[in-house]
C-alpha cells in the first residue's frame, strides 16, 4: 500500500511517501520518496516560530515538496490528455472545487493546479495529514492542501495525530540491505514495524509536549503526565535565547553541557537550579521555574562569559535529565508496561536517550526509539501512523478541520 503523509504542524513542511507490504516477517516499509524543508533559518530572528510566517512558507513550499517526493518516487508521470485515469484539464468542476477549498491561498491554488495538469493520477491508496495538535495556521494549510489532492485524485484521506506520529515514529527499525558488492553497502530505506508490546508507557518531548502517555492497546492512549506550563523542548530554547544562543537551543544547549562534562567531570556546578515537581508525587512535569531560575541566575551575573553559559547549560541539562528520568521510573513502576517509546524533537538527545536505555535494562522492558532524523517533525511519521490507521479499520473521511489542541 502506497502512503503520502504531509506534516506542517510547526516550523517543518514534511511530504512523504511510504510503500507497505505484509510479509510473513511482519510489516515492511519502504520510504520511496522523502521530502523535508525546515524553516528554522527563517524563524531565528524571532527567537522562536511565528505561526503566520510558519502558515505562508508552508503555502510556498508544499507542491515544489510534492512535485521533489513523486519524482523521487518515481510516481511522476507526464500527463496524456487521452488518459481518462488522469486529471482533466479542463474539468472545470473539480477546479471549482478546489479554488473553494483553497480560497484563501491564491498562489498555493495557481500552483497546484499547475501540478495536477502536468501529470497523471499517482499510484497512492491514502493521503494522510496532521490535523493536530500544533500552530492552528501552520495546521489548516497542510489540511485544506490535502482536502484540494483528495478532490483531484479521488484518494481516500486518514486525519492524523502529530503525536501519534511521534510514537510511531519509534516503531521503525531500520532493515540492512546486504548488497553483492561489499564497498556499496547502501543506506538502505527499508524498515521493520516493530509490533509495540501493551502496555506501553511513550514519553513526548518536543518544544510544544512534554507528555507520559500509557498505550493500552493498539490506539488506545491515556495522558498520565503532562507538563503544567513549559515544553521541555520550549524550556531548550528559551535557556538558549537568554544567553544569546540562536534557535533552537536544544543541541546547542546540548553540546555545551557535553563539553562542560567533558573538562570538567567532577566540578560541583557554582549555579545550582532547581528539579521542579520530582517530588509532586504524580507525573506531571512544570519546566517555567526551571526557566525562570535560569534567568535569576543570569541576572546575577555581571559578564556572562562562554565559559559560564557552558556551567549552566550542563546544571540545566542536569535538571531536565534527573526530573524525566525520575517521571519515567515511576510511570514505570506504577503501569508496569512491557515497552516503553519515546519521541519528540527532544528524544534526539543523545544523554536522555542512553539514561533512558538504562532505565529499560534495569527494568527490563522494550525501549523503542526514533532514527536521530526521525525525532524532529517530519512527514515519515506521519504516514507510519495514518498506516496503522488504515490496517486498525479507521474509516477515511475528509469531513475534518485542523484542531490545534488536538489530543491523543
Ligand atoms: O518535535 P519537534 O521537532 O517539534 C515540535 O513538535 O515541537 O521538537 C523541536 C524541539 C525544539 O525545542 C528543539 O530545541 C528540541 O526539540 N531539540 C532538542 C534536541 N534536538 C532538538 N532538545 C534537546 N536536545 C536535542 N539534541
Ligand atoms: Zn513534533
């Protein structure tokens, strides 16, 4: 079955397309055509992402990403005006239509419709798209583009949870291609789906979630921790832009709290923060005092050097490990899963990826986890989820909008 998953929920435009076969292994999947355009060059100067530019480099980039995914994919054919299976150029009905669900993107329309007369109909059995959760604006267009494609091509859509997404995500496991010759041996982009044992307990940690979620069964999600105000991937960037670090701040934080470590591996911090909620008892996260003690502490100090940034960003990077980790020992404890995932933007660390390896061992349950690459938003994840969609029974439907708290 082939996939095209479409992620503009934040900062990331993301069109993907997957190609799943059944075997007696379990389920393949094959990435045919992967396209990521990031806009973190363009939000920097805001210190963060704003929803509308967000909104309109989507609209800008979405069909030059579709037309780069099909070619790659070779799903790119030229159009025939003899082939009645194609778009009709001169079906103005359908134009219509599509004019209406893309009113208020002009350009995004005139584009499209370029595309659609060039080619024929793509060999895709479902078009699956983030609905939710993220920056409604950036959300509505990734939607109402999908919404214009399923008009076109008549091809079933799966609204998807970018959360889901994440969990996902985590289920890849990357398959090894031996090749004849031994000097080429290709990256291959080719993966497993990794059965998820329930109960689950995944961990989300982005710049918009910090969330412990207990999977059940196959799609059955509870929210068992959540954070009370800051993302921990917010609280990143926000300890980055207060010591002039560009955004994000996660790896750059990261980085220097790797390096600090590296010189000084017995130094007790001259800046200690706090670990806030590690006793709340529950498992609910608050990562806005850790922020703000960062700032008290800054404004403390009269020549903020790069020397300090680096003692405070591994104090910082300290906090943040010791409270997920504490949170997750005791979800643990307390849900007793067989599996435990993690995704989000954050779960690229590499220090929260190995402590967390560790809790796994010492409890010994399954740790599933993301391709560095496929942690950050991205389109892949995307298509994984709207799959188990499909194989679960979920019925397509385009009678949907996009819902910016959307949850699990
Ligand atoms: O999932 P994501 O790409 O977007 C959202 O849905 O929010 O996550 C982005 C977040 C940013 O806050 C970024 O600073 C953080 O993930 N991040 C990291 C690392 N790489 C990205 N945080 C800590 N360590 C990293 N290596
Ligand atoms: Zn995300």
């Amino acid at each position: 079955m082939k996939i095209l998953g479409i992620e503009t929920s934040c900062d990331e435009t993301g069109v993907c397309l997957i190609e799943t076969k059944e075997t007696k292994e379990g389920v393949i999947l094959t990435i045919l055509g992967n396209q990521l355009y990031s806009q973190v060059e363009k939000h920097k100067e805001f210190g963060g992402v704003f929803p509308m530019l967000a909104k309109r480099e989507h609209a800008k980039n979405l069909v030059p990403l579709l037309e780069a995914c099909l070619k790659e994919s070779n799903l790119w054919t030229p159009f025939h005006t003899l082939d009645k299976a194609g778009w009709h150029s001169d079906d103005k009905v359908i134009e219509e239509k599509i004019k209406e669900i893309l009113f208020r993107e002009g350009e995004l329309f005139n584009e499209l419709i370029t595309l659609l007369k060039t080619i024929k109909k793509p060999d895709i059995e479902a078009i699956a798209v983030t609905n939710g959760p993220g920056l409604e604006p950036a959300l509505w267009v990734g939607v109402v583009f999908a919404k214009a494609l399923n008009q076109a091509w008549n091809i079933p859509l799966i609204p998807t949870n970018h959360m889901e997404g994440h969990i996902f995500a985590a289920t890849l496991q990357k398959l090894e291609t031996e090749t004849s010759n031994p000097e080429s041996k290709q990256n291959s982009k080719s993966y497993i789906l990794n059965p998820i044992k329930h109960p689950a307990v995944a961990l989300l940690i982005s710049g918009g979630h910090t969330q412990l979620v207990l999977i059940k069964d196959n799609l059955n999600y509870e929210i068992i921790g959540n954070t009370k105000d800051d993302a921990v991937g917010e609280a990143y960037d926000k300890v980055a832009r207060m010591m002039n670090l560009p955004y994000p701040g996660g790896k750059i934080i990261s980085d220097l709290a790797t390096k600090e470590q590296a010189e000084f591996p017995n130094k007790k911090t001259t800046y200690p923060l706090p670990r806030p909620m590690i006793r709340s008892g529950d498992l609910n996260f608050s990562f806005s005092g850790l922020k703000t003690a960062v700032l008290y502490t800054l404004k403390k100090i009269p020549v903020i050097t790069d020397e300090i940034k680096q003692e405070i960003a591994l104090e910082f990077e300290r906090a943040v490990l010791e409270v997920l980790t504490s949170k997750v020992s005791q979800a643990i404890e307390e849900y007793n899963p067989q599996t435990l995932i993690i995704g989000g933007g954050v779960s690229a660390n590499s220090k929260i990826r190995t402590s967390l390896e560790k809790i796994c061992q010492k409890y010994n349950i399954t740790f599933l986890v993301p391709e560095v690459s496929a942690s950050t938003d991205n389109a892949l994840m995307i298509a994984v989820a709207g799959f188990v969609n499909i194989l679960a029974g979920k019925i397509a439907n385009t009678d949907f909008k996009a819902n910016g708290n959307l949850s699990l």
